[in-house]
C-alpha cells in the first residue's frame, strides 16, 4: 500500500493504517503524506519506511512507483486527504495502473465524482470507497436480512447520525479536523450533510438495498460564523415506494458518534446502533423481540466472514474499517495470482457508492436552499 495524506497530525490517517495492518495482508511501503514535503518525509521516518520511498508529492509517489519491478512497487493507494484533494491522486492512480482505497466523499464536486467513475469503469481496476460502518458485521446480518425478505416489503427506513462536537465555533481555534471540514474550499458545498450525512444515506440505502428517490432537506447552520451547514433534517421516498427519515447533525451537544439505523418491514423489523455494535435488535408483529448478536449462530455467512473473534469480545469501528481492507486485499491478491475470489469478498463500498454520496449531497443542499423543496435523486 501507499499512502496519500495522513501524516503526522491526522486522525483518520492512522485509522485507516491500523485497519489495512490488522490481517497482516496489507503491508504500508510508501507515500506522500503531507503537502508540506519535509512534514512527509518525517513522517515516514515515524512509520520507519524507506527514505526513498517517502515522497514529497503524490505525482512523484505515482510516477516513480509506477517505474518499480512489478513485484517491489505499490498494488495501490490509499488516499486519506480532505475532501478537496481527493480526485487528483485517485484519477492519477487509476491512469497508471494502480488500484484505490479512498476515503468518503468520493470527491470535491458532481463533476469529479463522475469523470472518476468512468475512469475507474474505462480501467477495470479496484476502487473502495471508505464508508466504514457497512463492514460491521451485524450491519452485514441485517442486510441479509432484508435481502431474504424476512420482514417481507420495506415501508419505513429511520436513519440518524448526531454528533456534538461542533455545537461551538471549534474552528476558530484553529482545531485541524474543525477547520478543513467547515471549509467550502476543502470540504465542498456541504459540511454536516457531507461528513456524516453520507454515512447515514450510504447506510440506508446499503442495509436496505433500496436507492433513495427522492428527498426534501431542511438544512441549517446553527452556529454563527460558520460558513457550512452544521444540522439537517431529510425527508425520503425510496424506489419500492417505502418512506424514510434522515437526520444528521454535528451540535447535538453530548453525542458522540451516535450513528443508528431502523427498518420497518410488513412482518417486523430491526434496529442497529454504532456505539452498541455487537447487537442487533430483530422485532416482530406477532413474536417476542429477538437480540442477535456478533459471533452468536445462526448468523448469515455475510456476517460470519467479517467476524475474527469469539462472541463476547467486542469488535469495533477499527474492525469495522479493517472488513474493507481485507476484502480489498483479497480482490487484489487474487488478480495478482489469476484465481478468483469468493464473491463474499466484493463486499466493499465502490465508485457508484460514492457517486450516490455526491448525488446525495448535491440534491440535498439544492433541496435545502429551495421553496419547491421535494427534488428526483
């Protein structure tokens, strides 16, 4: 792997190196990770890598892999800068033959979105988009769920994600996450809504299998002075005809990262909360309500494959991330070798995933800003 962005300072940077570390299938070999060169280099010497492999841009990582034997360069790249910089190194690597692990939103802009679609259709290669809480495996067991129509049609899907620690002007004190991620420059049209509203719209659409198909939005900027959105509040309609609510904040102040998902189907339905990741809550119309748990049999393969420890030992966000990881190595590795892979192991979010997060974010800042308020997806 190597990597662009997440140096020394970066949050999710560190995530995603721990979750590509933790099969011991995913080795990091080199990157560009800052756009300060000298802040790259030293952290490279934190990561003990090869000084030579330690660049100062992503252009020159890309270019000079890309000269390496087949067997010493990078098999591709994982890109963990703000949003902003997202496009440039994810077309660049496609162009040369590398595949890609980026994180969410796929891009800056509608525009970028889907010029790196077709470039990724156009190459064949890999492109995994980190919408982490699909790879929790009870997420997965609830997808499963659905698919075999256990609760029969779908008529009401819940989603919420409220944090708080944006309930001041954090990035007036000049805080690092706060700062970019309030910044139309760098994160795009959307603050709130793009950070975390995706997460919450990936989630419904993935553990449902059904796409949103319309949306009326509510949006607002609850603290003064900042110049994106903080709070939203969505309306959705959904292609089998099912109604849903989608909110997603950041000044909920004392939440965390209180991401949940509710379904409703014909025959019963389920509940599934982030910060309590092992459990998931079965409901039905004519029986007790059930608690499935990770690890706990009988659980769908689909959850099964993304569980590595006994039941009782928590697995987590880290875990969670890894899943994607994994599944992207597995692919890679066997296009190396020439074999397939088990179809369980596509199970990653991709380039149409991230394209729906664009749509999403696009029709609902115009849904927002608008008196006629309902808009097609």
């Amino acid at each position: 792997m190597g990597m662009v962005g997440g140096g020394r300072g970066a949050f999710i940077g560190a995530v995603h190196r721990m979750a590509a570390a933790l099969d011991g299938q995913i080795e990091l070999v080199c990157g560009a990770f800052s756009s300060n060169p000298e802040k790259s280099k030293l952290s490279g010497e934190d990561f003990y890598l090869n000084p030579d492999r330690v660049y100062g841009t992503y252009q020159e990582m890309i270019e000079k892999e890309k000269n390496l034997p087949s067997s010493e360069r990078m098999d591709f790249v994982s890109i963990v800068t703000p949003n902003h910089m997202h496009y440039g190194p994810a077309k660049m690597a496609l162009d040369n033959g590398f595949h890609v692990v980026c994180d969410k939103p796929l891009t800056f802009d509608m525009a970028e979105a889907l010029d790196l679609q077709k470039t990724v259709n156009d190459t064949g290669l890999i492109f995994a988009l980190t919408h982490n809480y699909t790879g929790y495996p009870m997420v997965k067991q609830a997808k499963q769920m659905i698919k075999h129509d256990e609760f029969g049609k779908i008529r009401k899907v819940v989603v919420e994600y409220p944090q708080g620690w944006l309930s001041t002007l954090l990035e007036s004190t000049d805080q690092k996450q706060a700062a970019w991620r309030t910044d139309p420059k760098k994160s795009g049209k959307a603050g709130a809504m793009g950070d975390i509203g995706t997460h919450a719209e990936n989630l419904a659409e993935y553990v449902t299998g059904l796409k949103i198909k319309s949306l009326c939005a509510d949006i607002s900027t609850m603290v003064e002075g900042r110049l994106l959105d903080d709070d939203g509040n969505v309306l959705l309609r959904f292609d089998n005809g099912a109604k849903g609510i989608l909110y997603a904040s950041q000044i909920c102040a004392g939440e965390e990262n209180a991401l949940s998902i509710r379904v409703y189907g014909e025959k019963g339905g389920l509940q599934w909360s982030q910060m309590e990741p092992n459990s998931l809550m079965v409901k039905w119309l004519d029986k007790p309500t059930e608690i499935r748990r990770t690890g706990v049999e009988p659980l769908y393969p689909e959850s099964t494959a993304h569980t590595r420890i006994p039941a009782g030992h928590p697995e987590g966000y880290l875990e969670a991330f890894a899943n994607i990881y994994r599944n992207v190595a597995k692919c890679i590795q066997a296009r190396i070798v020439g074999k397939e892979v088990d179809p369980i192991y596509y199970d990653y979010p991709s380039v149409e995933d991230g394209v729906r997060g664009m749509q999403f974010i696009d029709k609902v800042i115009e849904s927002g800003k608008s008196d006629e308020k309902w808009v097609e997806m």
